[in-house]
C-alpha cells in the first residue's frame, strides 16, 4: 500500500523549479490551491448535477411512459377480458338457445311426424270404413236387385202357372180355403 502511496505522490509532486503544478497532496496542500480545486468541483459538478438533473427528468419523462402505458395496457387487457367474458356469456346464451331451438325443433318434428302419421292413418280408416260401407250398400243393392228380380220372375212364373192351370172350380176352392183361413185367424184374435 505504501508503494501505491508512493507513486501517486511522486506522480503528483513536480519540481517547483519556476512551473506551475498541482500537489496532490492533500495534507501538504494549502488553502488556495484547496479553493481552487473545490471551486472546480463546484463548477463542474453543477454542471454533472444538472445533467443528472437532466437526465432523471428525462429518465423520470420515460418511466411516467412507460408506467402510463403499462396502465393503459392493463385497462385495455382488463376492458378485452370483460368484452371477452360478455362475449363467452352471449355465446353460451346463444348455444342454449340453439340447444333449445334444437331440441323443441326436433320434438316439434317429431309431434307433426306423429300427428301427421295419425291423421293419415285416420285418414286411411275412414277410407276404409267408407269403403267397406260403400261395399256393403252396393252388395246389398245387389242382393236386393237379384231378389226383386228373383220375385219378379217367381212371381211372373207362378201367375203364368196359375193363369194356365187355374180353371172356375180351383180358383173358387182357393178362394173357399182363403175365406176359411181368415175365419179362422178373426176368431183367434177375439
């Protein structure tokens, strides 16, 4: 240590031969040149203090951005998170609605399948029964056409066999047995 002593001293320590010098020798220096370089220091460190000055204005200028935008970006991240809360709620909103719509679609489908299905096979029942009665009316119109012809005929026929076999004594015993028959059926009914 006493070398290093030695050699800031020796570096600082001029001859004094007529030249002008600085002794860096604190405890061998004298007011003047202390002023002096305190003086210096003043001088020049206001100028180093205003630059710092300066330059925390400016540093201070950059962290207020800085700080600013941070909160900016936090109120914008804090603004699209609630923007994108809303949205996820009208979207499940939307996605229940069309799960519904779905739903009741479908089920409504299904009821007119249904409906449409019975009112078909309603339709088709009354058709048939309709028809079996349509049916039924010419079956019996037709039976009751073959009777009448079946009469008519019968009765042609027998009025044909009556008019050729019928003489006065057959018809006047016929009308004889007929007179009696009716009698007969006054006296049952008294």
């Amino acid at each position: 240590m006493k070398n290093v002593t030695d050699s800031f001293v020796s570096f600082g320590h001029w001859p004094s031969a007529g030249s002008f010098g600085f002794n860096t020798d604190i405890l061998a220096t004298n007011p003047i040149n202390l002023s002096v370089v305190l003086g210096v220091l003043i001088f020049f460190g206001k100028g180093v203090c205003a630059s710092c000055l300066l330059l925390n204005d400016l540093l201070d200028n950059r962290k207020q951005r800085i700080l600013s935008t941070i909160r900016n970006s936090e109120e914008l991240r804090k603004s699209a998170v609630e923007q994108l809360e809303k949205a996820r709620a009208r979207l499940r909103k939307v996605e229940t609605e069309a799960n519904e719509y779905r739903v009741n679609g479908y089920s409504e489908i299904e009821r007119e399948k249904a409906s449409l299905i019975n009112a078909t096979s309603e339709s088709l029942e009354r058709l048939e029964n309709y028809k079996n009665e349509t049916l039924r009316f010419e079956q019996q119109r037709a039976i009751n056409q073959v009777r009448q012809r079946v009469f008519q005929q019968a009765l042609e026929g027998a009025l044909g066999t009556l008019n050729n076999s019928l003489n006065s004594e057959l018809h006047f015993r016929t009308i004889s047995a007929n007179i009696g028959i009716l009698g007969v059926m006054e006296e049952i009914t008294h």
